[in-house]
C-alpha cells in the first residue's frame, strides 16, 4: 500500500515537472526576448519623442520619464547615438545632454 501511494506520488511529480518544463522552454524564452526587445524600442522611441518636445535634456530627465534605470537609458542613447538619430553634447558624467541631429 505505502509503495503504491508512493509510485502515485513520484508519477505526479515527473508529469508537473515534465509539463512545468514545457510551458518555460524555447517558447518562453523567446517570448521574453521579444518583449524586451519591443519594450526597448518604444523606451528609444519614447526618449526621441522628450528630445522633439525639450530640445537638449538629460539622462536623469529621460530616465524619469521612461521609468528606466540609468544604466538602461545610458545604453538607449548610445544606440540612438549609433543610429545617428541624437548626439551627445558634453564628455561625460552629469553635463551629458543629448539633442536630435
């Protein structure tokens, strides 16, 4: 009796595993993936849209306005900047603004 319950047991474990496994597998991963990627194109399009309102502004201002850290508004700016959609004016640090081009 105690073993049977216990194969029961062990057989309803693998299948929650088997089939928790499956829902979190490529699928899911590449899910993520995409909303990451769309979630970060509207952040870009989002930043571009505070420059056409405000001129030249900040990475703290547009951090606040995204809702983002600074690192991601950081790396967001350098992509516009590779785009040759914005420029940076100023070397580094707090005096950093960014104006379209």
């Amino acid at each position: 009796m105690n073993q049977t319950i216990l194969i029961i047991l062990g057989i309803v474990i693998i299948v929650f595993l088997l089939t928790r496994r499956g829902r979190e597998g490529i699928g899911g991963i590449c899910s993520m993936a995409l909303d990451r990627t769309v979630r970060k194109s509207a952040n870009k399009e989002k930043a571009l849209a505070l420059l056409q309102k405000g001129g030249a502004v900040g990475n703290e201002d547009i951090r606040e306005a995204l809702g983002a850290s600074r690192r991601s508004v950081t790396r967001y700016m350098t992509e516009l900047e590779r785009e040759g959609k914005v420029e940076q004016v100023g070397a580094s640090g707090r005096g950093v603004m960014y104006r379209l081009k």
